[in-house]
C-alpha cells in the first residue's frame, strides 16, 4: 500500500477550504505538465464533500482552471431515480456543476454521473434481491465501460477524493458487505445492496480502481468520526474499516482537528 501522509486542521471550514485550494493547484499542475490533454477526477458527496464544492465555487483559484480539460467522475452513488434529491451527482450539479455548464466554463459531456434507477417504483418493490443484484451488476458494468472507453484498459484516474462516514465506511464500501473485499483488478466498479447507511441501493469503485488513482484523498471531519478515524489508521486492510484499504500514488488524509481526537498525541 501506499504511504500515508495525514495533514490535520483547526476545523471542519479551513479543512473544506484546503481540500478545495488543493484540488484546483493539483488539477492547473496536472494540466501544465507537457503532452497532457485532460484530468480526470471522482469526487464524492456527503456533508464534507458539499462542503468542498461550496468552496470550489468560491474560490478564485477556479477561474485559473481551464476546465474544458477536467473530466468529472463519481467515486460512488446512491442507486436512485436520476432526480432524486440523494442523488450524490444531484447534489454537485445543484451546488457547482450546473453554474458551470450554464456559463460555458465546463461542458456538460465532461460530467460523467453513475447510472440512476430507471425502474418504477412499483418494478423495485417487486423486483426479487435477485434481481435488484442482476440490476446493479448491470448499472456497474456500464459505468466500468465508460471509464474503460475514456480512459483505456486499465483506466487510472487522476485524483479521487473520498469522504469517511463515521462507521469508517468510504466510497460505498461499507463494514460487513463483500465489495471492500474485491481485489479483482478487472472489476472495477460494484454494486451495492442493503447498505446500513440509506439508501440500501449503491454503486461504487472497487479498491483495485482506487488504488490505481495517482492521488487519492481521504477527508472527513467533526469528533464523531475520531474513533472511525483511529480505527482505520490502527491496520491496514481491515474489513471493519473499509476505509483502511484507501491506496493510490499519494495517499493523503485530510482531515480536522476534532477527526483527528482519538489518534496518538491528539487525545486531550
């Protein structure tokens, strides 16, 4: 596994406010190298994620972004109709993504959503969990082809960022489940179903995806999550704390003063 690197702020507003100012640094750096056509990045949802666009939108390092270039993708998504207000995608359109496309600055084909539910309520009420898994195999192995198809074989994504829930869960790779324990490097994105964090229908990377990313940054915050936090930094690859198993080039934690409460010489 990669090496962990953790930096820890004051609270969880500097802490959003860094993750947004590393973001665009990192993308304007990846966009300068030479031969470099485009940056792919997984963004994720959630409280700290909203957080992150929030100051993504604000932020003047945006304006320095040329992204017509950036190609956003999804870490994981709740497998719901496509305007549900769960939607992880939903939410970052309506908080950054949709002002950018209605004012020319990134082009909507550059927005990669997982794929939502299409069935009817009274399909998914009658659908056996059989074939709600035949259902999410088939969501998962579309979006596995469009990452292969943008971005080759063996597709690699730029950065991909993650929150942390305070069960130690990322992405949708909760404790319990079999996905976190996938390490078939072809498969590359599953599906979820009965997740303890609702809704019980997921997609999500895979670990062996994930850790093909060249940046791979973990960010949470609030006390809450400190003992998920200690736990997931105490071994690595621990399957009750799927967030353990965060790999890539550079595997960074960022995370707050009040996440960071029950780690060695940070207990008060």
């Amino acid at each position: 596994m990669a090496t962990r690197s953790t930096i820890v702020y004051p609270n969880p507003e500097l802490l959003a406010q860094a993750v947004a100012a590393r973001t665009l640094l990192t993308i304007g750096d990846l966009l300068a190298e030479a031969g470099r056509m485009r940056v792919d990045i997984a963004v994720t949802g959630g409280t700290d994620g909203n957080r992150v666009f929030a100051e993504l939108k604000a932020s003047p390092l945006s304006a320095t972004v040329d992204w017509s270039r950036v190609h956003i993708w999804w870490g994981d998504e709740r497998f719901v109709a496509a305007d549900d207000d769960d939607r992880n995608a939903k939410q970052a359109r309506r908080a950054l993504f949709d002002g950018m496309i209605a004012d020319g600055t990134l082009p909507a084909e550059n927005i990669h959503e997982m794929p939502a539910d299409s069935r009817s309520a009274d399909r998914i009420a009658s659908d056996s969990p059989e074939r709600t898994d035949e259902v999410l195999a088939e969501a998962a192995a579309a979006y596995q082809r469009e990452l292969v198809a943008a971005l080759g074989d063996a597709p690699t994504l730029d950065i991909a960022m993650f929150g942390m829930g305070p069960d130690a869960h990322f992405a949708s790779l909760f404790p319990g489940l079999p996905q976190v324990l996938i390490d078939d490097p072809h498969v590359l994105v599953a599906g979820v179903r009965d997740s303890p964090k609702p809704p019980p229908l997921r997609l999500t990377l895979t670990v062996p995806m994930i850790a093909r990313s060249r940046h791979t940054w973990v960010f949470t915050s609030e006390a809450r999550k400190a003992r998920a936090v200690a736990k997931a930094f105490a071994a690595p690859r621990n399957p009750q704390a799927p967030s353990s198993f965060a790999d890539g080039g550079e595997l960074l934690w960022l995370i707050d003063e009040g996440a960071a409460g029950e780690l060695p010489g940070m207990r008060r």
